[in-house]
C-alpha cells in the first residue's frame, strides 16, 4: 500500500512561483516512477510531469519550460517546482505512482490533493 500527502499550494500572483510537495510512503517507492497530476472542477485529471526511478522527466506541453519535477528517493518525496504561473494553471494538484493510462482510469490511491490558486 501507498499513500500520498501533497503540500505547497497556495495562492499566488500571474508570473509567480510555488514549489510543491509529495511525501510518499512505501518501502517500494524508489523502484515506482512518480507523476503530478492536476484536476479543474468539471474536467477530468490530466498528467503535468513525471519522473521516472532513474531520474527521466517528461511534461505536458502545457507546462513545458516552467515547472520542473524532482525526486529525493532517499527521503520518499516528489517536487514540483512551478515557476512563470499563469491563471490556467490554477487547479488541485497531486501526486501519485505514473502506471500510464492505469493511474487516470484507477479512482483509489489518490491523496487530498493540494489548491494552486494564480489571479491577480
């Protein structure tokens, strides 16, 4: 089993930056690769980033260029590192194991979530 807890949303201005986290538990995480998700109410969830167990990153073209993802295997934890935000970015974000299309289809195993709110 693995659980996860987001954190690092907030409320932030066009152009700003904020720097999510993903602690994860499970003695398997270093082996799993790990993705960002985000959800506008009335839409279904989409994959912004993810990461694999080596390291290997791959992005929505939407957020290319302006977020980052990360991992620190050692700690269980997932970053995003989100910078230039845009009022389209606004959304609540989470993490969770990147099984490909079995992670969006799946209902269970999601966290809370985190809000990422960008207006002026």
């Amino acid at each position: 089993q693995v659980q996860f807890v987001e954190s690092g949303g907030g409320l932030v201005q066009p152009g700003g930056s904020l720097r999510l986290s993903c602690a994860a538990s499970g003695s398997l995480f270093s082996t799993y690769a790990m993705g960002w998700y985000r959800q506008v109410p009335g839409k279904q969830r989409e994959l912004v980033a993810a990461i694999t167990s080596r390291g290997n990153t791959n992005y929505a073209d939407s957020v290319k260029d302006r977020f980052t993802i990360s991992r620190d295997n050692a700690k269980n934890m997932v970053y995003l590192q989100m910078n230039s935000l845009k009022p389209e970015d606004t959304a609540v974000y989470y993490c969770n194991r990147d099984r490909g299309p079995i992670t969006l289809a799946t209902a269970s195993g999601w966290g809370q979530g985190t809000q990422v709110t960008v207006s002026s």
